[in-house]
C-alpha cells in the first residue's frame, strides 16, 4: 500500500473535530518524507487543516457549516507525550467549566510538572504554571479540584456558597481510591489546601481517615478562606474561618 493510502485510511478513521499528529498514523522514520507530501495534498483538498506545526485536525460539518475543534481538542496534543498526558488546563478556564465562574480568561494556565508548556493556536494563548506533583491520567481530574480549593479565594465572581456545594458533589462521586488518591496529591500542597479538602471530606463522610491530613498541618496555624460555619460546619476543625 502506498503512504498516501495508508495515511488517508488511518485519517478516515479519525473522528472528525479531533486533533492528530504524525505519531498517530503509525508512520515509520523512513516514510516521513512521503507522509509529508501526502498530509499537505489533504490539506489542499480540505480533508484536514493545520492547527500548528505537526499538529492537524479533521474538520466536522454540519448544517450550519464546518465546526473548528473546541479549545481543549486544540490543546490536548500539548496536553500528552508520547501517548502520556503530561498536563491538564488550570485556572480560570477550568474552574469556568466547573461552574465556578462565569468569566473566560484570555489565556489559559496549562500545568505540568517537569515541561514548561507555551501555546498559541489561533486565538487560544497558553502559559505554563508548575504542577505539585507528576501529571498522568489518573489523577489529573483530581488536580483540578486540588486548584480550585487552592485558587478559592481568587476566583472571579465565585458564589462562596455555591462553589462550596459544587466541589463537594464533585468529591462525592470518587470512589474510596479515588479519596486516598486525592488525600495523597493534596500532601504535596499547601496547609491551606489540606485544610479546606479535610473539611470537606469530614462533611462528606466523617468516616473517611483523614489522619494524613490533620498530621500534616501545624495546630497552630488558621486558614482564613471566608467561609461560615452555616456553609462549612466543619471548617472549626481544621482551623479555618
């Protein structure tokens, strides 16, 4: 089979609104060159557009007219490496997706632990902040809710209350690995944040061991996050107001 046939017929197979690279189209070195010349006749042809260097994308049509992939699809391959994520999106725009706030930031925080990832595709602009441990597709999910209690107090436009409710309903669908899991990345950030998820996993099931956590904090010290006691009634225990 030729290389452009090969390509054409793995690319078929590509959802549409989904973003691809070479890598994804079980190219071998030597077949490069050919791969090449062959992606750019589907770029000319419109079967695939370009998202940035090495970094394509099968456009959906639809009845209103062809769609571009969502701002995450565009990321995702900056996201992985090697078919391992290595990064997931923080910040205002994630904690827009969760409901946190209304307001869109004009550039996005991407985090990882070890790569310092930049992006700009199209109008999406992307900064890299630094992890506070190793990214994989295991806990990444877990991360996000770890940022939110981290970020708390900086959200735009959060609704204390409401926010309160929204990572707690979010905390209540992990299973018991998932909850050691969280406990364990929550070690390797600060006081405040062991705190706040402390509270909240005591709210939510006062069984869970949150020993790890109560250990790690000084007695001392108080994490002030303006949130009442009517809201978090649990708050008392691990020094918060």
């Amino acid at each position: 089979m030729k290389i452009a046939q090969k390509i054409e017929k793995q690319i078929n197979k590509i959802k549409d609104g989904t973003t691809f690279k070479y890598q994804q189209l079980s190219i071998e070195p030597k077949e490069y060159s050919a791969a090449t010349k062959a992606i750019e006749r589907l770029i000319e042809k419109g079967i695939i557009k370009r998202v940035s260097t090495g970094v394509f994308y099968k456009p959906k049509q639809t009845i209103f007219g062809e769609l571009k992939p969502k701002e995450e699809e565009l990321l995702k391959s900056y996201l992985f490496q090697n078919n391992k994520r290595i990064a997931y999106i923080t910040g205002v725009y994630l904690y827009n997706r969760m409901g946190l706030t209304t307001q869109v930031p004009r550039t996005i925080k991407i985090a990882s632990r070890d790569k310092r990832i930049t992006v700009s595709v199209g109008n999406i602009k992307g900064n890299p902040v630094k992890s506070y441990v190793d990214v994989t597709d295991k806990n990444f999910y877990l991360l996000e809710i770890l940022d939110a209690l981290k970020d708390y107090k900086k959200i735009p436009d959060l609704d204390k209350n409401s926010g309160i409710k929204i990572i707690s309903n979010q905390l209540k669908n992990l299973n018991t690995k998932e909850i050691k899991q969280i406990i364990d990345c929550a070690l390797s950030y600060p006081p405040r944040v062991r705190a706040f998820l402390g509270a909240l996993l005591e709210q939510i099931d006062i069984s869970i061991e949150l020993q790890p956590l109560k250990k790690s904090l000084n007695p001392l010290s108080e994490y002030n996050y303006g949130i009442s006691e009517k809201t978090l009634p649990t708050i008392t225990n691990w020094n918060m107001k």
